[in-house]
C-alpha cells in the first residue's frame, strides 16, 4: 500500500524517481526498492518524503486520519513497525529457502559422486561401432568430465552458502 501510495503520488506530482531521491537526499535505486515495495523508508524519511511531495504521511499510508500530531506520529510509527516486521519476516524466509536449497544442492552433488565411483565409468568398455552406443558414451564421458570438474568448485561454494546463510543466534 505505501509503495503504491508513493509511486502514485510521485507520479501525480510528475515528478521522476530521480527528481524525488535528490529532495528526499538519497539515491534513485532507494526510491525504486520502497517504490517496488522491496524495502520500506524509516519515519524520517516517511516525513521528507511528505513534504518533499506535499502529500500527508497518512495520505502515503492510505488511510486519512485526522487526529492531533502526536496520535498521527504514533500511528505512523506503529505502522512503520508492522512493515518493517513483515519485511523481516519474508528476508528470514528467502534466507532459509535459500539455505535448505544449498544443502539439497550439496546433497545431490554428494549422490552424484558416489553413484559416478560405483559406476567406475562403465562406458570406457563398450563397443562404440555402434553409433547409439557411441553417442550416449560420449555423452556420459562429456557429463562425468565435466561433473568432476565443476562439482568440487560448485560444492565448496554452497558450503560457504550454508555458512553464511545459517540461522544467527
């Protein structure tokens, strides 16, 4: 709703992305992440913006409230809070998607390997006079060469992916 608000707004005014960062004192991609809802602007920079688009704080907030300043600062904090609140928790939750992905990745690099020792690269033995044959040797042997080159690079990576995306306590 706030993103919609200021990008309406902004919009309304006619004024750019550009024009509105330099009033508001930041960059351009800032008011394109709070413009795509991607993050949310502290009260200070809620007011700036107000004034920056002559649009009252609780016009942005989509709700018309006409109550003294004090209750209006209030409501806007707690409002900023609930955002900030559900911005942290879908952060958390690509955290942790993204964590559970490299371990399935880690996992499946593990399998791989294993089923590749078993195998022991049966196709070195085949009788490739055989077009089909030689063609899906081929294949095999391109797969199994380039797998044990990349794996170990692919793997160290996700491990540091896992460190670095583990839960904090």
């Amino acid at each position: 709703m706030l993103n919609e608000n200021i990008k309406a707004v902004r919009k309304s005014k006619g004024l750019s992305q550009e024009e509105l960062a330099v009033k508001v004192n930041v960059v351009r991609q800032t008011i394109s992440k709070w413009e795509q809802g991607l993050s949310v602007p502290d009260s200070d920079l809620l007011i700036a913006i107000s004034e920056a688009l002559e649009t009252p704080v609780s016009t942005l907030l989509g709700e018309t409230i006409i109550e003294s300043k004090v209750d209006d600062l209030k409501a806007i904090s707690e409002k900023l809070e609930v955002i900030n609140l559900q911005l942290a928790k879908r952060n958390t939750m690509k955290r942790k998607t993204f964590h559970w992905l490299l371990i399935l990745l880690c996992a499946i690099i593990i399998i791989i390997s294993a089923v590749l020792i078993l195998l022991n690269s049966p196709y070195l033995g085949w009788n490739y006079s055989n077009p089909e044959t030689a063609v899906v040797g081929v294949a095999f042997h391109a797969f199994e060469w380039l797998f044990v080159r990349l794996s170990p690079i692919i793997l160290i990576g996700a491990i540091i992916g896992i460190i670095l995306t583990r839960r904090k306590v």
